[in-house]
C-alpha cells in the first residue's frame, strides 16, 4: 500500500471526517511535482521533475499521469507532538489542468526559480475512512 501524507485545516479535516467532502485538490508546482506527477513519452516513465528528452532523443507525446496512492494520511493540528490524523483510501485521481477565458492552458512563470510549468492541481477522489486516531 501506498500512502500519501497531507496537512489539512481542522476544517476541512471534519468535512471529510463527515464524509461532506469526498474530494481533496492540491495545486502541482515545481517543488511539489514528483510526489503528484510522473511522465511518459511511449514506454519510457520519467519523475515529475526530471528533465525530459527532446523529441529527437524521444519522439511522442509527453503524457502526465498522476502517482498512484492507495491512501491518503490526512493530519491536522499544530506540527508537534501526536497529532490527530485520519486514513482514506483513494478511489481515483485526475490531473485537471487549468485553462483561461480561451480554452488555453494557463503557464505560470514561477519568479523565485525562474521556472516556467503549466497551471494544474490533482484531484483526489476519496473512499472510505480505514483509519483514524483522536478525532
């Protein structure tokens, strides 16, 4: 099993404990991007934040997928000592990329890196709680 670990406000960490929210976004950024994105050109896998080849050194598309996790491990509270935390499982996950008034995929110049990356968030769909500790 696979299990992503995420921080989330108390909020929104009772909406999923209520089982009113069944979704969870996360914005991908540079820094973020291999633990929520990997490529393939063909039947080549490539981290999210590698650098990939040109299409000469590896002709086809670049496809994104989102990495796989089984479950998601959902903390909340302050970041010392135990912490109240709950397990989901993950029923799918989707890349949604972000578009403009046109259709268009919006690029982000990110200005501390100088890093140019298309806006896109996953979502996750959520399952069932499988675990949860003082909630």
């Amino acid at each position: 099993m696979k299990t992503l670990t995420l921080n989330l406000k108390r909020i929104y960490f009772d909406q999923i404990l209520a089982g009113e929210k069944t979704h969870e976004y996360r914005d991908i950024f540079p820094e973020n991007v291999r633990k929520f994105v990997y490529y393939t050109i063909g039947d080549k896998e490539f981290a999210g934040d590698a650098e990939l080849p040109s299409e000469e050194e590896c002709p086809g598309e670049v496809i994104p997928h989102p990495v796989h996790y089984d479950r998601i491990k959902f903390l909340t509270g302050a970041y010392s000592g135990k912490r109240p935390y709950m397990v989901i499982e993950v029923i799918d996950a989707q890349i949604n990329f972000i578009k403009d008034e046109n259709g268009e995929q919006i690029i982000v110049l990110d200005e501390a890196t100088g890093i140019e990356f298309v806006a896109a968030q996953l979502d996750y769909t959520l399952g069932e709680i499988v675990e949860k500790f003082d909630c």
